[in-house]
C-alpha cells in the first residue's frame, strides 16, 4: 500500500521518528484524558447529568482550541518548541494527575473544570508546535507526505487512547480517577519522549529578527480579520459558503452528540456502565463512518466535485438523520452514527478542498485558523442548544426534526449555489 510506503520512507529520518513518538504518546494521552472528563461529567453513578452539564463539559474540551489556537504560533516563534513539548506534557501530567485528586474529593465542579480547561489549552500549545516542527525533521521533498501521515497517526493514537480509557473505566474501582492517571502516565512519557530530541532541533532558528510580543498578537489579530475579508470576495464565494455549510453540519453533529449521550446515559440502558459501552460503540461506529469518508470522497467528489459532494451528504443525513433517529433505539441510532460520521466527514474533506483551491496561498493558513475556530464554535454552540432542548433522558422529537431541516437547509443552498 502506498501509505504503508509513505511511511516507511518517513521513518528513515530519525528526527521524525522521535517527534512522531512523541506526538503519538502525547495525543494517545489527549484521547484518555478526554473521555475521563467525558465519563466523569456523564456517567458517574452519583452524577444525575444533565445536558447543561454535558455542554459545559464540551466547552471546556473545545473553547481553548477556538480562542488559543490562532496565537499559539506567535509564542511558538519564540520559544524553544523542543521545550514546548517537554514543560508543556510536564504541565499535562501534573494537571492531569491534580483533576484525579478532584475526582476523588469533594470539591466543588467549577474547580475541577478549571483543572480540565487548563489541561486543554496547553493542548493547544503541543499540538501547533509538533505541526510547526514537522519541517524541522524531515526534507522539502517529502514534507506534504509528512503533513498528510503525521495528524492521521496522531488522530489514530487518540482514538486508541479513548478505547483505552473505556477499558480503564469499566474494569477498575475509582474508574474516572484511574484513567486520568493513566493519562498523566502517558503525558509523562510524551515529556520523556522529547527528551531523545535536541534542544535546537526543532527550532526555531535563534538569529531571526522578531517583533516585540504585544505588536505580534496585535497583528495576528489584524491577519485574521484581513483572512475574513479575503474570503468575503466574490471570487471566492464557493468557499465561503463551504465554510458556512460545514459549520452548520458540525453543529448538527455535536448537538446530536449531545442527544446521544443523554440516550446512553438514561434512556437506552439501565446502568452506568452499560450506558458507557453503547456510548464507545457509537463513537467507534462514527469513526468507521469517517474512516469511510476517507475512502470514499476522492473518488465522488472527483467525480461530482466538492461542492455537489456536500450537497450528496448534507441530503442523506436530512433524509436518514429522522428515519434513523426518531425510534430512539440502540440499533437505528448506532447505524445513524455510521451515516452522521461518513457524511460529516465526507463534507468536510470536500470543504477542505474548496478552501485550499479557491483562496490564495498568503491566505490559507489565516483562513484555516478562522475554519477552526468556526467549527469548534459551532460544535459548543450546538452543545448549548441541544442542553436547552433535551428533557432529562434525551428523547427529543423537536430537536431531531430540527437538525434534519438544518441539514436540508445546506443541501438546497448549496445545491443553488452550484446552479449559479
């Protein structure tokens, strides 16, 4: 296979192999620590969880990545990012092993949130500087390869890392405290695993000529919002719509997520840890559905193009979303999940491509800060909503019936769009 050789290539270079180690140790980590707050906020027996609670808990996890994430590159400019990755999982491992004392105490639940926000924003910090190093370690000719592999592994390791904490979970007494620690465990070892790199490898080069902080943060501010307007052009209207057609399908899913672990949680099973499992199964299920997205849009959307490939999607999830999610039962739902996660995924792989074809290359990376900011709001947002919408067990017709329409919204406005 030629992804298999791909990689195999890159492991030659020693730099990437340790700098993928590294990232994989610290995004297996990401994936345990985030379903421990997940199954700490939802499944606790004492917990009687409301959707309110499941949405702040989404905020905490995705709100740092929305408001850190576009300036995270002008601190990485100035710090050591061999040492970012070494203080930052340090700092993981000691926060995360902090929250499990707060999940074993009677502390009140904005303290152990404020644990979990901070974990989540360093995050923010690893994640762009493991990207920001990638050139560092392996040559010009094989960077693109690098770029493509490199987050697809680290993705695979976090979901690796969230089967994980399911285990974790379901087998060992004080289960929520335990996969925290099992998390900061592997924080550590992340920490350890920067270590087999030198401090100047991964740079940045020290004799750069640099602004002075306030006045780069300033200008990043200004960059994205000349990114905004970039967009706003007629000529590239295709992506904005894209964009805005993605959004809306990211906050169908997460409010969907949202119903689904109300379901798990009080409608769907009668113990906790039955209510865990059948919520695994379906995100497992989701991510067979965006496995198959992977596979799937080259090929249709080279043959329809990206834009009618997005109305193909948004179509069928307004048209099986209902007929899936409306019995409210374990089989329809996990089968809806499959369908959400392929044509989720599937619409964005499409609005990626429109993007990256239609704005200019000085733009592109300005313009896929504000892309990540506009997903990740939406998907909190959607949280929000759905917590004002859910009854206590997650059975809600207005809410299914609502995202259905939201989806055939963005098919018929982007199939409009096409016609033009």
């Amino acid at each position: 296979m030629a992804v298999v050789r791909d990689l195999h290539v890159l492991l030659r270079f020693q730099g990437f192999r340790r700098l993928l180690g590294a990232r994989l140790l610290s995004q297996g980590a990401d994936g345990v620590y985030q379903i421990a707050l997940a199954s700490y906020v939802v499944f606790s027996p004492e917990k009687q969880t409301s959707a309110a609670a499941v949405a702040s808990a989404m905020a905490v996890l995705l709100l740092p990545y929305s408001l850190v994430g576009p300036f995270a590159g002008v601190l990485l400019d100035r710090w050591r990012r061999r040492q970012v990755l070494l203080y930052g999982s340090l700092l993981r491992a000691l926060l995360a092993s902090a929250t499990a004392l707060l999940i074993l105490s009677p502390v009140p639940d904005w303290l152990f949130y404020v644990f979990a926000l901070c974990v989540t924003a360093v995050n923010r910090f690893v994640l762009a500087g493991l990207s920001a190093a990638l050139p560092r370690v392996v040559d010009a000719e094989r960077l693109v390869i690098a770029n493509s592999l490199s987050p697809t592994a680290g993705t695979l390791a976090a979901t690796a890392g969230g089967g994980l904490a399911f285990t974790v979970r379901l087998v060992a007494a004080d289960g929520d405290a335990a996969v925290v620690l099992v998390g900061a465990v592997l924080y550590l070892c992340a920490a350890l695993a920067s270590l087999s790199m030198a401090r100047e490898l991964l740079g940045p080069d020290q004799n750069l000529t640099r602004v002075r902080l306030g006045t780069a943060l300033t200008g990043t501010a200004r960059d994205l919002a000349a990114g905004v307007r970039h967009l706003a052009a007629p000529q590239r209207r295709e992506a904005a719509w894209a964009l805005v057609a993605m959004a809306l399908m990211r906050f169908c899913y997460g409010a969907l997520l949202v119903m689904l672990l109300m379901l798990c949680r009080y409608a769907l099973t009668t113990t906790t840890d039955d209510g865990l499992a059948l919520l695994g199964l379906a995100l497992g299920v989701s991510g067979a559905g965006f496995f198959a997205a992977a596979a799937v849009t080259p090929w249709t959307a080279g043959r329809l193009g990206p834009g009618r490939w997005i109305v193909v999607c948004a179509g069928a999830a307004a048209l099986l979303e209902p007929a899936l999610g409306l019995p409210f039962a374990a089989a329809p739902l996990l089968a809806a999940a499959f369908v959400l996660g392929l044509t989720t995924q599937g619409a964005k792989i499409a609005t990626d491509t429109i993007v990256q074809s239609s704005v200019e290359d000085g733009f592109r990376g300005r313009i896929f800060s504000v892309y990540d900011v506009l997903f990740n709001v939406a998907f909190v947002g959607a949280a929000a909503i759905a917590a004002l919408m859910l009854p206590p067990d997650g059975r809600s017709v207005p809410l299914v019936i609502t995202i259905a329409v939201i989806y055939a919204a963005v098919a018929v406005t982007m199939g409009r769009f096409g016609r033009q």
